[in-house]
C-alpha cells in the first residue's frame, strides 16, 4: 500500500479507528461473560453462546471495561510522548508519558469522577481523563493496580528477555490487553515491539508478558501496512525469535496458527490454546480467532468465536477485535454492536488524534495534549 496516496492515507485511518473501536466492541461483546465456563454461557444464552451485545450485571448494554479504557490511556501517552518530541525535539520519553497516562488511569479506578481533591498533580492533565465514563471499575487487574504503585519506570535500555523488578512473576494479560496502540503510531514494527515490551514492564515483570504486548504491537504495525493476519503473524514471530525468552510466547503463536490451519472452529478448539488469564494465552486465542474466520464479512463471527470460551472473555475480545480492526478497517465493524458501544465518539477521536499526531505532528489545542 501506498502511505501517502489518498487511498492509502484513507486506509490507513480506517485502520486505526478499527483497531480501536474493534477493541471496544470485542471487550463489549465479553464483558458480561468474562467469568461464566464455556458451558455455562451455553445454559444461559443458547447453544451457539453469545450472539450479540448482552446487558451487564447493572443491565446496561455494550460496557467496556478495563481493556478499553487501558488503550485509551496508552494512546494518549504515545501522542504525548510523540507531540513531544516533534514539538520540543525531546524524545525518549515514551515509557515515562506512557505510565503517567496509566496513573490518569488508575485515578480513574479510585475516584468517582473529575475533578477530585489532590488532582493538581502536573500529570494530571488533559482531555482524556475529564471524560466522566472512564470513572468505572470494571474488573481491573490486581498487577496493573499494584504496579502502578510503584512508582517503577522500566530502563529501555537494558537487554529483554530480563524479568522486571514490579510483579515479577507476573505475565497477566493486563500487558497484551492495553497494548495495540504502540503498533499504530507509524514507526516500523521493532520499534513499536520494543516500546509494548518495556511499557508492560511498568506493573508485569514476567517476560512473556512483555512479548506478547510486543508482539501484538508488531501484528498491528504489519496489518496497517496491509499485510495479511496470516503475514503480519508470521512476521511479528520472525521478530520474536531474535530475542532471548521467546519461547513461551513464540509456542502459544504456532500452537494459533497450527489451530486455525485445521478449519471448522469450535468453542472447544478455542480451549485448548488456554483461557486468556495469561498475556500469551489471550493472544493466541485472539490471533486463532482472526486467523480461522479471516475475511471482511467473517469479523462478526470472529469477534463472537473471540468471546464463548471459559477464559477472560473482555481480554480475548479486545484484542481479537484490535486486530480484526486493524485488519479490515472500522467500516467492516458490525454496525450495530458499533452503535451500542461505550465511549464510541471518544474512541474515534482518540483513534483519529493519534493519526493526525503520527501524519502531520500538529499543533495541539492548549490542555489537550501537554508534554508530561
Ligand atoms: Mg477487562
């Protein structure tokens, strides 16, 4: 694809959006079903499961959750991070402004809404984090809590493949989930895959946690460039294999594309790549799911085959939606899941902001995007 041809700028942007609004709708579609066994959401909604968006707990339609709202936080850091660098000439900076945009987050998990008492923080800052829907629990990862806490800020310089000081044990799919945006910045795909690995390292010390934040990175770089899911798999496991620690995260990528060769998908088949509590479970279970159903009109069954396991449902979703998104672009979203989706304006702005960030480096509104 051309990137700077009409048809390929068009392209390119309706990619991004349908990595971001894909996520949602996926997250959406699992959210009420996170903690029901494959089994029990077949008692409840019918022996071919879930078939659309279905009320939460509250009866409210089309919630997203934690995954979501994490994305959004990760891409307002990397616009930050990159309006800075244009702007100022300062650049390094991306895991520092990713995780102070996760701490916009996580004021988000501890307050009812903006504003509050002691958000005068410098960090405090920008329009993302005075959208009053962000202010919700849904679930959150305990690692991500915790991490946050911290205060650790991963050294990018040092070799991967490294356990990291916070959570060290930990590779939660907190990583993976939240991670698709360092794929749609424009940069080639190592770049995107090294910054994924360290900014999972802010709350998830385990390697593989890492990798398959990376790796998902690099699928959504490759997919924006017009590669096949197939190709763009393929590829980021190429990159993969160049670094000490793969394994764990390469084993769960072939054990998805030796799956999805097989045809006929099935709930069943699902299981056996995992439940997606762990970062490369949730991905090969997103990739299998793309790979397996990988046409323009298939996304909705995809997203559906994504969700009616016994796993982490919201997180297997979100990704499966990021890439089937990146890959066929949000006009191949179904329109009304898309309709009924929380926070579908913001996530379009967002997704078109950090396009107009990556393409033109523009001069921000004051407040909108400051430099911390
Ligand atoms: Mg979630």
């Amino acid at each position: 694809m051309n990137g700077t041809s009409w048809e390929g700028r068009t392209g390119r942007r309706a990619r991004v959006r349908g990595c971001l609004l894909g996520g949602a709708v996926g997250d959406a579609l699992g959210n009420p079903v996170e903690f029901l066994s494959l089994a029990g959401i077949r008692r409840a909604h019918g022996e071919h499961g879930v078939q659309g968006l279905l009320p939460d707990e509250e009866g409210v339609v089309g919630r997203v959750t934690d995954d979501t709202q994490m994305t959004l936080f990760t891409a307002e850091g990397l616009i930050r991070a990159h309006a800075r660098a244009a702007s100022k000439g300062i650049g390094g900076a991306e895991t520092a402004l990713v995780r102070n945009a996760y701490l916009r987050w996580l004021d988000t998990q501890n307050h009812p809404a903006p504003p509050f008492a002691g958000g005068d923080s410098p960090i405090r800052t920008g329009w993302l984090r005075q959208q009053p829907w962000l202010y919700a629990r849904r679930a959150p990862g305990n690692a991500c809590l915790t991490g946050l806490a911290t205060g650790h800020l991963p050294e990018p310089t040092r070799r991967l493949g490294e356990p990291g000081p916070v959570n060290t044990g930990s590779k939660g799919c907190g990583t993976v989930m939240r991670s698709a945006p360092f794929g749609l910045l424009g940069q080639d795909a190592e770049s995107g895959f090294r910054l994924a690995y360290w900014c999972a390292q802010i709350t998830h010390g385990h390697p593989t946690g890492a990798y398959a934040a990376g790796a998902l990175a690099a699928i959504v770089t490759h997919l924006l460039e017009g590669d096949s899911t197939a190709g763009a798999v393929l590829r980021a496991m190429e990159l993969l294999r160049h670094h000490p620690g793969h394994e764990e995260t390469t084993a769960a990528l072939r054990a998805a594309v030796d799956l999805a060769a097989e045809g006929a998908p099935t709930g069943e088949k699902v299981e056996t790549l995992g439940a997606g509590w762990v970062a490369e479970e949730a991905l090969a279970i997103a990739v299998y799911c793309a790979l397996v159903l990988p046409g323009a009109d298939q996304v909705a069954p995809a997203l559906l085959l994504s969700v009616n396991h016994s796993g982490d449902s919201d997180s297997t979703g979100a990704i499966c939606g990021n890439l089937l998104g990146a890959r066929h672009g949000d006009v191949h979203l179904p329109p009304s899941w898309l309709v009924s989706t929380e926070g579908r304006a913001v996530i379009t702005e967002v997704a078109d902001d950090l396009c107009l960030e990556a393409e033109h480096a523009v001069a921000w509104p004051d407040g909108r995007y400051p430099a911390c």
